[in-house]
C-alpha cells in the first residue's frame, strides 16, 4: 500500500479559497449572513467560530429535513468501534444540530440512529468501523470513518487521530487500489463551511473529473485545500 494509504499520522495547514460560485450558493449565502449579522457587497466564506458554523449550516438546508440529533452514548458506541474519539466537532454536530445529512450532497454520515439516505452502502459510521475491524485492509485503518458517500464507492473519510478531523478521499475507480485512499488537504470545518455556498456535481468539487482527465501516470495524486493540484508527486 502506497504511504498515502497508510497510518502516516500526516498533519498538514489548510487554508480556505472564499466565494460563491452558483445563484443557489449566492442564496444560501445570504440567508446565513442575515443569520450571522454579516454586510457588505456580497455574500463570502470566513473563518467561522464553531458556534457560527453550527448556525449556518441550521439555516443553509432550507426546507430539508435534519435526521434528529444523536445521543451522547451512540457516539461512545461509534468511538469504541473505530478505537478513537470522534473530532470534537463532528461529535458536538451530531448531537447539538443532527445526526447526520448536514453539509455537501445529502449530507454527512451519522452514527447509531441514522439511516443513510443515498445507497446503503452501509447504515452508519459504527456499523463501518465495527465492519472494518475484520477486514484485513481497513482494519489497520480504522481511524479513518467515511463521512460522505458519493456514489460509485466515492468517499469522503474523516481522520479520527487528529482533533481537526482532516479529510481523506477514496476513490476505487482511480488506476489502482494502492492510490485510492489520499489526503484532501482539507479538515471538516473547512468543508462543510465551503458546503454552505457549493454545489456538488460531482464528487469532492465541480470539476472534480475534468481535472482527473488532466493527470496522468498511476501515481498518487497532489491535493490542495480540497481539490486536485496541478500536477503529481
């Protein structure tokens, strides 16, 4: 397995590139800057406190329905499974806000309660990482719960090691198993902040797979602030 899927205890810095890129995203903006308080010309993303984040992303969903908030002891049950504590907060989000289906596509992943809305690939992150613990590959990696599902086995993971929560991507359909798993550059603050004003075509990004067409080479992948880099390692 190449050092991209391995338990490298990788830390990285992360910065965040502002803006609204879509009308839908230039609404969702409003309506969370007239929550915050915030003027001015036009609506872009800011370091938010965690306070500010959990408001916003109440009032981005609009008429979408949360799944109710998680208990305290369903997220012990997902710690115990994965072997490590959940990112303060991711932990505080789901049982403060919703169970889950907060930030990109349909929303995050949930613990024990929650049922995932798109494809069942599997119901919750505790019933990943009770799998997991059997399995000869991800077993080794069981820090790393996948947050969001794509579709085509396309995921976002999360970093349990780290408070943070840095992001992974994992993306089987790439030119081989050794490259698939691979730092996104990014922590789950600054995704789902990004979330509030993004669409999501596409896995990760829009744009995600013209620039996937622009690299060549089975070799791992160069990740910037959670996006595709140009070039390669």
């Amino acid at each position: 397995m190449a050092e991209s899927a391995e338990d490298t205890g990788q830390s990285v810095s992360f910065s965040l590139d502002p803006g609204c890129r879509s009308a839908a995203g230039v609404q969702r903006c409003e309506a969370v800057d007239h929550v915050l308080g915030v003027s001015g010309a036009g609506p872009t993303l800011r370091a938010m406190t965690e306070d500010e984040l959990m408001t916003a992303l109440r009032a981005s969903v609009g008429q979408r329905d949360f799944a109710p908030p998680a208990t305290h002891e369903a997220v012990a049950e997902a710690e115990e499974a994965c072997g490590y504590s959940l990112p303060p907060l991711l932990a505080r989000l789901l049982t403060q806000v919703a169970n889950g289906d907060f930030g990109p596509r349909s929303g995050v992943a949930g613990v024990r309660g929650h049922e995932w809305r798109s494809t069942g690939f599997f119901e919750d992150m505790t019933e990943w990482a009770q799998a997991a613990a059997d399995d000869p590959e991800w077993g080794r990696r069981r820090w790393c719960l996948p947050l969001v599902q794509w579709g085509c086995a396309i995921a976002t993971m999360i970093d349990c090691r780290d408070p943070a929560g840095p992001l992974w991507g994992w993306d089987p359909n790439l030119c081989c198993l050794d490259h698939a798993l691979f730092p996104l550059d990014q922590c789950l603050a600054q995704m789902l902040e990004e979330s509030l004003d993004a669409d999501y075509p596409e896995p990760f990004y829009a744009g995600y797979f013209a620039d996937l067409r622009n690299t060549g080479g089975c070799e791992p992948l160069v990740w910037k602030n959670g996006r595709i880099a140009a070039g390669r390692e």
